[in-house]
C-alpha cells in the first residue's frame, strides 16, 4: 500500500512539473505512463488534461487528482524531470529515490541570473526588430533595447510580486508603449516606433503558445489545446491593449 | 542568389542565432543547450528567408510554405540536437520557433481592432492563423522523418 502511494505520489508529481514548465500534452502523458510501468504498474491510466491530472490502478481500484494552476516556462525542469524519468528507467535510482529528487526539482533548479534575462530580453528584442524590419537606425536600436529590457523587467517583477498572470503582461507592454513614445519626442533623426514596438514585445509575446495549442488540438487533446489558445488569446489581448493604450497619443 | 546569401543571408543568420539564444535564457533551457539552439534556430529562420525571396507568389503563400519547411528544418534538427546532447527535444524546437511563431501577429490583432482598423486585424489574424497550423504541421512531418530515420539506422 505504501509503494503504491509513493508511485501514485510520484508519477503525478513529475506530470505536473512537466505541465507546470512548458511541455506538450503528449510528452506528459507519454513521461507518465513510462514512469508507471517502470515503477511495476503497466496497466495505470493516466488521464491529462492541461488543469488537472489523474493517475489511478484499476488493480488496486486506488486513484489521484492533482489540480494545476499555474503554467509558466521553464525548460531546465522539463529537462531535469526527463534525465531523472531516465535514470529510473535504468535502475540508477529506486522509486524513493526518485520521488525524493523530483521534490527538489521542484522547489529549485539553477536559473539564470536577473541580469542575464535583462541582457538576453535585449538580445531577443534588437535582432527580431532587425530581422523582421529591416529598420536599423541608432534610434531604433537603442530605444528598442531600452523598451525590450524594461518592458521585461517590468512583466518579470510583476510577477514575481503579484503573480497575477495578465497584469504583468499588460503592464510591460504599457511600459514598451511609454517608453516608444518618450522616444518618439526625444531620439534625433529617424524613428521607427511601430519597428521599436514589434521587436520590444518579443520577449512576452504568447507566439509559443499559440503554437502548442495547435499542436495539441493536434494530437487529440480536444480540451486541453482549445483552453492553451484561450490563454494565449488572454495574453494577447493584454499586450495588444497596453501598446493601443500609449499609440493613441501619435 | 549568392549575392543574397552573402548579404542578407548571413545577417539574418547572425540575428536568428542571438534572438533564439536569448529567447533560450528567457525561457531557462540549461546552459549547455544554448548554443546549439541557437544555431537550430539560426538554420530555421534562414531556410523560412530563404524560401520568402525565392518564392514568386502572394505573401499568405510565401508565409505558408516558408513556416512549414522552416518548421521540419527546425523539427529534423531538434530531432539530432536532442539525441546528441540527450535532452528532450523542446529544449531545442521552443526557442528556436521564437522567429517564426506568429507572437508579434497576434499582438497587432488586438493592436488594430482596439485602434479600429479591422480591416488590417482580420489580415493579421489570418496570418496568425496560416502560420500556426503550417508550424504544427511542419513538425508533424519532421516527427515522421526523425521515426524513419531512426528505423532505418537501427
């Protein structure tokens, strides 16, 4: 009974860090159900739907829910979850093992430092408006460096204080249409706001998302990949109405 | 054509490579992973460029065809990537889609319906639509070469 509750335990957790962090519906359910007969229950039905998960054993007519709230981004814990999933399956580690090092997964992986996500939320910002452009005045490069950087700090911190998902959104993208219209009035020679603002949003844009709900739509998940587009849709609304919000002012 | 390629071509590169790199610390792929995701998605966005200035048709259709090779190119590498380093393969296909995938599209569909221009929303919104279902496509296709290769090498 007690391995039976470390399995159901653990299999669930390692779903909904993968849920949780950015993966697809399929690798969940796939990751799962390999955890399930690797822990000796080949015959577990796992269920995933993109807000909760359940696990149960017909055999031993036992199940378990677990409800997932929050959906962010995080690869280093998909990848983390997938080398332990691994090394399992090897018999590297036991189950305790296993659910043990699942839980410190989950409270913290290495992360890069703030001031590596400023400097890279520029250099996602400043290529992209390049690339899709064509404008590249020094006007537009610094400006936008400084709206795709402080827009970003903005949603970060955001949500960090508050973790209210859209605000944060809304918020960057307001600061990216402040920052774009200062701009406007203070950079010399030529400027490019519409080109400063589609590269600025890059970093929050929900482009990923939208991807994964027709992926998932895709591969059968006919709840779960309409509810991902309907939280894309949300947060486009929210950037698409921050940036509208300063644009009347031109 | 290699005037292109030696002008726009390895700019274009060059700015793939550091947009998916810094799209990668965003997201906090782990650090061994981000500079072969950058060059994943440097591979994809100039195939998607490539295709944009040779293709002699409407835009929609330069857009369709450009994101679905672009997306099994970007598929088919991930694919290796993954095997090589031995991690999953979103590590390497999510950063790298940073340039294709329609975010920018669908913020100016808002943009433009909250400003009252519809006319231009709609434009946007069938892009974002054609884009993301070419992109799901495309890694159908890419999922199905990376089986078959792997059945044919074992």
């Amino acid at each position: 009974m007690e391995q039976t509750n470390v399995m159901l335990q653990a299999t669930l957790l390692a779903g909904a860090i993968l849920l949780e962090n950015g993966a697809e519906i399929e690798r969940v359910e796939d990751t799962m159900q390999r955890i399930a007969t690797n822990a000796g229950y080949p015959d577990a039905q796992i269920f995933v739907l993109l807000t909760g998960i359940t696990v149960s054993l017909p055999e031993a007519a036992t199940s378990q829910v677990r409800a997932i709230h929050r959906r962010g981004m995080d690869l280093e814990k998909v990848d983390q979850v997938n080398t332990l999933s691994r090394r399992f399956a090897a018999h590297d580690i036991d189950l305790t093992q296993f659910a043990t090092q699942l839980d410190q997964v989950n409270q913290a992986v290495p992360t890069f430092p703030f001031s590596w996500l400023l400097i890279a939320s520029a250099v996602v910002s400043v290529p992209l408006m390049v690339a899709f452009t064509g404008h590249a005045t020094p006007a537009d490069l610094v400006t936008c460096a400084l709206a795709g950087t402080l827009g970003f700090s903005t949603y970060y911190w955001v949500n960090r204080l508050g973790s209210i998902r859209f605000l944060s959104e809304f918020m960057g993208a307001l600061i990216i249409g402040l920052i774009t219209l200062i701009g406007e009035h203070v950079a010399p020679g030529s400027y490019h706001p519409d080109a400063i603002i589609i590269g600025a949003v890059m970093p929050l844009v929900p482009g990923v998302a939208i991807t994964n709900a027709v992926r998932d739509t895709m591969t059968g998940n006919l709840l779960s990949g309409p509810a991902r587009a309907i939280e894309a849709i949300l947060s486009a609304c929210a950037i698409g109405v921050g940036i509208a919000l300063t644009s009347f002012f031109y | 054509m290699g005037h292109w390629i030696l002008t726009t071509g390895i700019l274009q590169l060059v700015l793939a490579y550091f947009a998916t790199a810094g799209f990668g610390v965003l997201l906090n792929i782990p650090r061994r992973a981000l500079n072969l995701s950058g060059w994943v998605g440097a591979a994809g966005w100039l195939t998607y460029e490539f295709l944009y200035f040779l293709l002699p048709t409407s835009i929609n259709v330069k857009l369709a065809v450009g994101n679905l090779i672009a997306a099994v190119v970007i598929g088919v590498a991930s694919g290796l990537a993954a095997h090589y380093k031995h991690m999953p393969m979103i590590i390497f296909n999510i950063p790298s889609l940073v340039p294709l995938v329609p975010g920018g599209q669908s913020y100016r569909v808002v943009r433009n319906l909250v400003t009252g221009h519809p006319h231009v929303a709609s434009e946007y919104l069938a892009q974002v639509v054609i884009i993301a279902g070419v992109i799901a496509i495309g890694f159908l296709i890419a999922e199905f070469i990376n089986r078959v290769t792997w059945r044919l090498i074992h």
